[in-house]
C-alpha cells in the first residue's frame, strides 16, 4: 500500500515537472518580450525575438533527452568501434577489416537485406488493407484489437507460440507444430523450418510481420481516419466506387503517414535481434547484424571493439532513409 | 452506391477482415489454449487437439502392494486408472512393449502370475492368489479417449508467485510516467518541427529520424557509467525510477517526435493562420488547437510507448536493478521459469497476464482514434 | 528544491520494499547431522550488522529459494542486510555492470570462459593463497579446483579469483528402469556395452536414444557436453586440458574422433527418436519425457542432474527413472573413471568486509549442508557429512563424483566464449545436420583463431 501510494506519488511529481517546464518557460517568455498590449515597431520587435526563441524552448527537453540517450552513445560507439575488445588500446581500422572478411557478417548483410526487402512492404500493406477495411464493418473495433494482440504479447510469450507452430517432430510421430500438422494432413512430409538454410529468414520474417501489422494498422488508422469526410462524401457524390475511393483519394491523402509507417519498420528490421535469438540465435544461415552484433557485445565477456563497429555498419545503412527524409522535410517547407 | 452493389461488396469485406484476423488470431489462440492444458501434455500434443475428444496412451501405477485386501481367500489390488478423469478405456497392457495388449474388460496374467482386469471406466483389479509383494505398484499401460481436460494450474501458480502484486506496481510505476513524458516532450518538439520556421530544422528532422536506428544494447554502458557518476556526484543511488524515466523517455523519443510531425505536418495550415490573426502565441495555438487535434496520433503513440515500457525487460534491469522492491513484472515471470528456463506452462500463463494491461490501455485510447474529430474542429474552429 | 524532492520521493520508493525475512529451513543445533559447530564459529567472528551484501547470481526459481535458504543463515549469523537478485540475461548484466562500475559485491557465475574475461579486465579481487591453501586442503582433487578457479588478472599475472561453489554431474545417462525390465535390457557398464545395448534396441526395432539439443538461442550446448564426456573416454585429461585450451587446434584426430564417436549415437536415424533430423531442433527440455511415454519413445537419455527438473509431474528418481554412469571404454581402461561436471563460482566483484565474510562462510561445511539436505546441490568439500544428502539419488551422484579418478570441467564453459557458447555449440548443430567432423572442427578452428 505504502509502496503504491509513493508510487502514484512520484508519477505525479514527475509528470506535473514536465509540464510546468513547458508552462513556465513559456509565461517567462511572453512575460519579458510582451507582443499583446504593445503597439507597432515594439510589438513587432518583441514577436520577432520570441518567434526565434520559441521552437528552441519547445525543443530543449526533447533535445537534451536525444544527446545523452542517444547522441552520446553513438558517439561512444564509434570511438570504441577503433578500440580492442576490452575498450582499452586504439586498433584503428582493423575491426573493420575483420569485418568484411567475416563469413558470418556477410551472411549477416545478405539476410538483412532479404529482411528490409520483406517485412516493412508486407507489414505496412497488411496494415493498411486492414486498417481500411475494418473501418467499414461494425465489428471493425473487436478485428482491431485482435489483429494488435500479437503487438502486445511479451517477445517470450511470442517465442513459445511460434515454437508450436513451427515445431518439428520426426514423420510419422504425431506433430505438435501447427504448420507441419497441416502439411501432414495434406499428404506432405514434415520439415524442421527453422532449419533450413535461406527459407528459414521468411519463416522468422512471418513473425515480426506478425507482429508488426498491428502496429502499421494502428498508425494508419488514425491517419485515415483524420481525412476530412468531405474529401470522401464528394467523391461518392462523383459516382466512385468503394477501390477508387481507396486507392484515388484515400490512400494519396495518407501518402505521408504510409511512408513514416514504412520508414519505421524498415528502421526496426535493421534492429530486429530478439526474434532471431530467441528462434535460431542466428544457426542454421540465419543471422542477421543487430544479433551479430549482441553476440559479440555481451557473450563471453565481450568483444566491445567488434560488437560497436557492427553497430556503426547498422547506423550507417540508415542513411539514405534519412537523406530521403531531409528531402521531404524540405519539399513540406517549400509548399508550406 | 446502391443497396444492390453494396451488398455483396460488404460481404467481401466481412470475408477478407474474417480471414486475416482468423489467420492473425490462429497463434495467440494457441498460446491461449495452451496456457490452460497441462504441462506434460504441452510437450506431446499439438495444441489443437486439446479441443477435440482424444484417444490418449498413458500410464498409470496401481497402488502399492500395502494396500491389497484379502477376499474369498484371495489377494486384490483395486482402483481406477483414470483417477477421477472423464474417458473411456479401450485398451490396456502392463508392458511398455505392448501396451495395447488387451480390450477393455479382458483379463490379463502379469509376469508374476496375477490376474489383471481392466473395465472401460478405468476401475481395475488385479487378484493374486498369493500374497503380493513389493513396495511398487503394477504399471498399467492403457489407451483412453479423453474429453478435452483444462486446468486454471498454471495461472494459479504465476498469480500466487511470491512479490508478484509488488511488482505489478514497479511495472506500472515504470510504465506510465515513460509513456506520459515522452508523449509531453515529444509533441512540443513535434510542433517545432511541423510549423515553426526555424535554421537547420530539416536537418533535425533527418538526425531524428537517424536516432531511430541507435541499437539499444549499444547505450546501456555509456549510460549507466554516466548514472553511476551522476550518482556519486549527487550522493544518490544510481538506479532509480526517475533514472529509468528518462532512459525510457530519451529511448522513446525520436519514434514519438517522428509520428507526431508527420501528423501534424498534415494538419491543415488555415486553421493556424487564422488563430494567428486572432493574436494567439505558438504556445496558445499549440495547447489549444494542435493538440486536441493530434488526439489520434498521441492515443496510438501512447498505445506503443506503453506497450514497449510494459513489456520491457532489459533496460529495467540494467536501469532500475533486479532488488525484490524494483523488480518489474517481466522480470519477476522470467525469474519464475528458473535457471534453465523451461516451464512452457509457465511463460504461456504469463504471456496472458502481462497482456491484460496494454489491451486495456489499447481499448481505453481507442475511443480516441475517432473519426470526424478533426472535420468537427475544423467545422467548428 | 523540486529536484531534491522528486529524488527523495524516488529514493522513498525504493526503501519502500521489505528485505526477505530470513527463515532457517533446518533450526541450529537440532539436526545432529549438521555441523552446526562450523555455524556458531563462524555467527562468532563476524558481525555485520548495518552492512549490505549484494549477491548476483544465475539461480532462478526453484533454484533462487533453495540459495536464500543456505544464505538464511549468512544473514543470521552476520545481521547483513543481504540482496540477492539474478535475471535472464545474467551473462549479459553482469558485463553491462561491472564495465560500467556498478557491479554487485559478489557474483555467482557458472562459466569460467567469463570469470576469465571479467579477471583480465581487472573486475575481480582475488581471493589470496589462504583460499587457495583451503581449496588444495579441503576439496577432493584439490589441485583441479585451484586450476579451475586461477585466471590472468589485468596486469597478466595468475591469481586466485574464484570460489568453487555447486558442482553439477554431467555424465549421466536416464533411464527407465522397468522399461528395461520389460523389454530385458541391462544397465551396461562399459561403453562397448552402451553401444551393443543401442544395437540391440535399435534391432528390437525400437528407438534406443532421446536427444535434443534446441535450447533457443543456446541451441547445440547438449551436444557438446556429449563430445566433452565422449572426449574424456578417448583421450587422456591432459590432451582435454590442451583442447580447452586450444593448444591442439580443434581439427586434431583426437577430437574429431570424439565427434564421431558422437556422431554414431546421434547421426543414425535408427538410433534416436525422430531421426537424426530431429536432434538439432527438439528442445532439450522436450527430449526427455520420450523416456515415459506410453510406449517409450526412446530407452536412453544423456544429461547433466538437473534434467528431472523436465521429467513428467510426479516422477520418482530412483523408482520411475534412474541413471547410470555414462562408463567408460573396456578398451581403454587406463583412462580410468572420468567424470565430465559444471558448476558455479563466487568471486568478489567489489571488495567490501561483507563480500570477503561471504566467501569465508561458502567454507563452512553448513553452508554446503542445508543446500545437499534439500536438492540439486554436490560438493567436492571432504568435511562435509555426506549422510545429510538430502536423497538416494542425490547420495548416488555425489558417490559417482566421489568414484571419478578424473574430473574435469564442461569444456565449453572453459572456452572463450565465442567458440564455447558460440562456434562450437553452432558446429554441432551443423555436424548432426550431416556437415562431416573435419568441417565442423576446421570450422569452429577457424572462428577460434580469429579471437586470438
């Protein structure tokens, strides 16, 4: 009870903080350069300077939080991508060179692509075609929530349920995988999946895009449901039908939200490691950079000179989604 | 569109939505069933036919010799086999060799002479003419059809793990304050970033969306070095709930800021320019204005953020420490799977348990994924 | 001021939970046979009371309540304030804590290859000669404990850093008794007895093995305790000693010799249940319960002696299933008995009074008495008194460790990690998917060479 009560407490405490900050910066702002009451040159002044203040007070926390969370530790990961395995002396290149001379990593690379090439397309258009589609039933909200349960199940409890799915037990013994129980039903031979070379990668894909649906779904359900009913209603006074609606004034309207969907994903699958540990722990052909990289951070001690440059590789495969970013951000500014 | 048209469409639709969700729910059901079967029957049956009368082979032990009793001058051992269970036997054996050797009601002679019966109800005897002896009792193979049997068990054993209510409050205590603060921090820079001209915001929004990819594992050693000297400074434990917080927050952020733009970006710019005129600051214009109208996208940011919090286990434990009073739900379950980590029972239970929370959070912010919130400002502002 | 009080109001959140009451599971003094004299001495010489002990350690569950009744009685006779914690990933923790300078007082680790890595970044205190006098003193085979429990420090120099504590018997083979009964079959006592048991079973046209070496992301880890006890059978413990070592390079006929050896049990489609094909992707956990089904799957199972953890509810050692020694060869008997084991070990992480206490209470006999008077725990400790073994069982498996003339320690721990719980649990995965023994070891050679 004590505990709860300190509990609730501190969560009271702490989110009112964050509020009065962006309150009270603010009041201090409009309180030393006042624009309302003021007449001509000094208001204008005074509008000025707050306009060129105001987004940097509105970034501060946001910034602060993105350079000791994440700009720091990038910076350190680079510095130690130059270090031995014990972060200790300078080595220059010669993780890198490691690298790329390494059987695994390549393999790595070739998976990841596979992965960037599947999981964001498939997600994102599952998400889509769902989101869309379970607007329009009234049972849409029950669909909704079942379709986002993957999401929220813990990534041990998804382990054990893709265990019996894709379990394997010798032909003719009774299966307790689902998929080789279908494939005996239909008169097929049982197969152990995650254990075959190259089509095991899809057969781990399934499950993040499993998973990931219900997340491309949701995003993209509150984008399509922010397109204004007008666009909609006049077009079903032109006469178009339920696919033109979709695909000529819908999905345009959301053009933005699907790529920021599929930015995310891709993003994630550079980052997937959990599902590939928990599955084959990278065996069978199957390893992918993020849990190359795990491997070499933490197993035995570390490696932490490796395991940080196969973290910048990561970093690094990420930059033409940023520089397509930056265009559009650009692009956005232009019309605005 | 007409009632003519419309209707075999929207049978499609229903159709299409039945199917995925059917193909979507198919695992999670069978983690769901699992979790209320028995444990030694995970590892044998698929989980599909739980649902389904079986015919199931097992094996039973007879009471011991102590317990025969002496009749008509001979010596019986009696019982039933199924021990309570509904099921019908069809065949029984006392081999592991041929463990279907006989029909139910046929009479079977063990290796030491004595008489074996087994009826299809279960009840069996086993009559001797001498005295038996041994401390063991018979085994007895036998084939039965089962109905499918559930047991609450293995909920039962997660809920009354020791310290579990404790740290459902750590969990909670962890998960709303990092969902809440990054929600807060993100959609002012997400303004900032939308509508306020400013040098280098496109840049910005480029290095956010880089921070994206920042491997987590990555940041937990230069992080907790720099709690552990922020702690000393300050005469302060290293690991508290304030410094999981802001873990959570600054890990949270560039996802939060990065949906939040996009869907202000795409709020209509009249709606701004009008207030503007009006005399309203970016601060009154912010709180007033764009944030009721980003309701849908901070409800599904918070969905996630939530979520990610609630089932995080590994920066709770490098951040807040593995002590019994900051012990986070996650880790008190994986802890309950013990050193080698089997206990498929256990991990199905307490999937469903830890996922009773976001879906409430899910069901409570989905309300707010309405349609017509924001042509109804529009109309109205 | 508002910083002061959030932090406060943290802090208040934290106190908050209670400490563990500490319950004695056996009273001082009752139990005669219990040397409850090493208990007072100890309660005695020190007095920790204000202090606080935190303990890292790998046990969890089960496991985790049967520590905190041995360390019950640290507490009662010291007064620390002792926290225990342990967590999935402990491997990985306790590397993110002790390089970032936050580590607990004392860890419990179960895989030398690590305690080696933490030793060379100077994150451990060694322990000092008169620990390593008591080890050669009191353990039987003092000199391989020592041996086991000496790494290179930072500055390269062997030091004492660990403290042997739990030791786990690995060359066990399960069994069904009265499934043998049934079908006829004897407990072999060599291992040209186990292998002409594994031909008969399998020309009764049943499966005479259960293997499984799925374990998740651990997957392979069984197989190489099999080519490890496999090794100790072929070979003499020195050339384990230099194979461990890699100072003979992992391609040498000696151990591709142990992989085939291994490979002939479980490469043979006849031989295990499922099929070879079944081996690398049926759980660890899951091989087992064919011992018990109705009829057996499989006659025989290879495992260390916490695997009943995973036999059926309600299973008796000793009655439903038993064990045996996994024997040696007729044919080589110089080799002797030789016992393949792991187990745990304490090390200082930070040197505080309580820390340096606890590691003088592991050589109490008690401190080994009320873990060997519940369940899974054997010591090599000569001055405990082995009647309080908490079972027959248990009492058989510590006779066994009593019995080998050579013990050693699982070889994969010992490796670096890469090829230890990396290259070498991969190869042998590869190698039962039919990859042959002279790709497997070149291959886990070749993963190795790239670490030195």
């Amino acid at each position: 009870m004590q505990q709860l009560l300190a509990a609730i407490l501190t969560m009271i405490v702490g989110v009112l903080a964050c509020a009065a900050y962006f309150w009270s910066t603010n009041f201090i702002l409009d309180w030393i350069f006042p624009s309302k009451g003021l007449s001509g040159k000094a208001a204008s002044r005074n509008l000025r300077i707050t306009n060129a203040i105001r987004p940097w007070l509105f970034l501060a926390p946001a910034l602060f939080a993105l350079t000791i969370y994440l700009i720091y530790p990038v910076y350190q990961s680079v510095l130690l991508s130059f270090y031995d395995r014990a972060g200790v002396n300078f080595v220059g290149w010669s993780n890198y060179f490691w690298m790329v001379n390494d059987g695994e990593f390549r393999q790595s690379i070739f998976n990841n692509f596979l992965w960037l090439l599947v999981v964001p397309a498939l997600s994102t258009f599952f998400g889509l075609i769902i989101a869309a589609l379970t607007d329009r039933i009234w049972w849409g909200n029950i669909a909704k929530t079942l379709i986002f349960m993957p999401m929220a199940i813990s990534f041990v409890g998804a382990a054990v349920i893709w265990k019996f799915i894709y379990d394997y037990r010798a032909e003719g013994a009774e299966q307790i995988g689902l998929l080789n129980a279908i494939v005996v039903a239909l008169g097929g031979v049982p197969q152990a999946w995650i254990t075959l070379p190259f089509w095991n990668n899809f057969f781990l894909m399934v499950i993040l895009i499993w998973i990931q649906t219900g997340f491309a779904m949701v995003i993209l359900s509150a984008a399509l449901r922010g397109i204004p009913e007008e666009t909609i209603e006049a077009a079903v006074i032109d006469g178009a039908n339920g696919w033109q609606i979709f695909f000529k004034i819908m999905v345009p309207q959301i053009w933005g939200t699907i790529a920021v969907v599929w930015t995310t994903i891709t993003i994630l699958v550079l980052k997937v490691f959990d599902i590939v540990l928990a599955m084959t722990n990278g065996q069978w052909q199957s390893q992918v950079l993020a849990n190359l990289m795990f491997d070499w951070m933490f197993r035995g001690g570390g490696d932490f000179g490796r395991g940080a440059s196969i973290a910048v590789v990561i970093m690094i495969l990420v930059v033409p989604i940023m520089i397509w970013n930056i265009r559009n951000a650009a692009k956005e500014m232009r019309s605005h | 569109m007409n009632p003519a048209t419309r209707s075999p469409l929207m049978w499609a639709v229903h159709l299409s939505v039945l199917l995925i969700v059917a193909l979507w729910t198919m695992p999670t059901a069978g983690l769901l069933i699992s979790s209320l079967r028995d444990k030694d029957q995970l590892a044998v049956s698929g989980w599909w036919t739980a649902l389904a009368t079986s015919s199931r082979n097992a094996v039973a032990r007879a009471p011991s010799p102590d317990s025969q009793v002496e009749r008509d001058g001979k010596f019986v051992i009696s019982g039933n086999i199924l021990d309570g269970q509904a099921g019908q036997i069809s065949a029984f054996g006392f081999s592991s060799r041929e463990p279907a050797a006989f029909k139910a009601g046929e009479t079977a002679e063990l290796s030491g002479g004595e008489k074996l019966t087994v009826q299809a109800d279960g009840s069996f005897e086993i009559v001797s003419d001498t005295r038996m002896e041994g401390s063991r009792g018979q085994r007895i193979f036998f084939t039965a059809a089962a109905p499918p049997r559930f047991t609450l068990d293995n909920y039962r054993e997660v809920l009354r793990a020791e310290g579990i209510g404790a740290s459902f409050i750590n969990s909670l205590t962890v998960a709303v304050p990092s969902t809440v603060i990054p929600i807060l921090v993100a959609a002012f820079a997400a303004y900032a970033l939308a509508w306020m001209p400013f040098p280098g915001r496109a840049i910005l929004i480029a290095v956010v969306v880089g921070l994206l990819v920042v491997p987590l594992q990555m940041s937990l050693i230069p992080l907790l070095k720099l709690y552990n000297g922020v702690g000393a400074f300050f005469g302060v434990p290293a690991k508290t709930y304030m410094g999981i917080w802001l873990a959570h927050t600054g890990f949270g952020l560039p996802l939060a800021i990065y949906l939040l733009r996009n869907y202000m970006a795409g709020l209509p710019r009249e709606i701004m320019e009008s207030a503007r005129v009006d005399g309203a600051s970016d601060f009154d214009i912010f709180v007033k204005i764009i944030l009721p109208l980003s309701f849908p996208a901070l409800a599904s940011f918070a969905i996630f953020q939530f979520l990610w919090t609630w089932n995080d286990l590994l920066v709770a434990i490098v951040f807040l420490g593995t002590g019994q009073d900051q012990l986070v739900l996650t880790g008190r379950l994986v802890n309950l799977l013990g050193s080698r980590g089997g206990n498929w029972e256990i991990l199905t239970a307490s999937a469903f348990i830890t996922i009773v929370v976001p879906l409430i959070v899910f069901f409570a912010l989905q309300r707010y994924l309405v349609r017509g919130l924001l042509a109804g400002s529009v109309k109205g502002g | 001021m508002k910083r002061s009080f959030l932090m406060g109001v943290a802090a208040l959140a934290l106190v908050v939970g209670t400490a563990d009451a500490a319950e004695l599971k056996f009273k001082p003094g009752e139990d005669s046979k219990f040397n409850w004299a090493s208990f007072e001495e100890f309660k005695k010489g020190h007095d920790l009371k204000g202090q606080t002990l935190t303990i890292f350690g790998p046990w969890r569950g089960e496991d985790e309540a049967l520590f905190k009744s041995v360390y019950a009685y640290f507490v009662e006779a010291t007064g620390v304030d002792l926290k225990y914690s342990s967590s999935e990933n402990y491997e990985q923790q306790i590397v993110i804590d002790t390089q970032a300078g936050s580590p607990p007082d004392v860890a419990i680790l179960p895989q030398p290859g690590l305690i080696a890595d933490l030793a060379s970044k100077g994150h451990l205190t060694p322990l000092g000669d008169e620990t390593k006098q008591w080890l050669l003193d009191n353990y039987a085979a003092g000199q391989s404990w020592v041996d086991l429990s000496t790494y290179n420090g930072k500055d390269g120099k062997p030091a004492l850093y660990a403290f042997p504590y739990k030791i786990d018997v690995k060359s066990l083979v399960w069994y069904v008794p009265e499934n043998f009964e049934d079908a006829g079959y004897e407990v072999p006592k060599t291992m040209e007895e186990l292998k002409a048991l594994t031909d008969k079973i399998a020309a009764d046209g049943e499966k005479p093995w259960c293997i499984g070496l799925g374990s998740g992301g651990a997957t392979g880890w069984p197989a190489t305790d099999w080519v490890e006890d496999l090794m100790l059978r072929t070979q003499p413990a020195d050339v384990y000693d230099k194979w461990v070592k890699n100072e003979i390079p992992f391609t040498d006929p000696a151990v591709t010799g142990a992989l085939d050896e291994f490979g002939w049990f479980a490469r043979n489609d006849k031989f295990v249940d499922g099929g070879a094909a079944a081996v690398a992707s049926t759980d660890f956990r899951d091989s087992p319960k064919g011992l018990f089904a109705s009829p057996p799957k499989c006659y025989l199972h290879h495992q260390a002696s916490f695997i009943p953890s995973f036999f059926p509810e309600g299973t008796v050692i000793g009655e439903d299933a038993d064990f045996f020694y996994m024997p040696p060869y007729e044919s080589k008997k110089e080799l002797g008995n030789p016992v393949l084991g792991a187990g745990t070990l304490a090390m200082i992480t930070k040197d505080t009074p309580a820390a340096r206490a606890f590691i003088e209470f592991l050589k109490t006999p008690i401190a080994h008495e009320v873990w060997m008077a519940q369940t899974s725990f054997l010591t090599p400790y000569k001055s405990v008194n082995v009647e309080t073994y908490g079972n027959p069982p248990l009492k058989k498996q510590g006779e066994i460790l009593l019995n080998a003339t050579t013990f050693r320690f699982d070889g994969s721990d010992l490796m670096p990690g890469k090829i230890g719980a990396g290259a070498f649990w991969t190869g042998m995965v590869d190698f039962v998917g039919g990859k042959s023994s002279a790709d497997v070891a070149s291959g886990v050679q070749k993963a190795w060479d790239a670490i030195k």
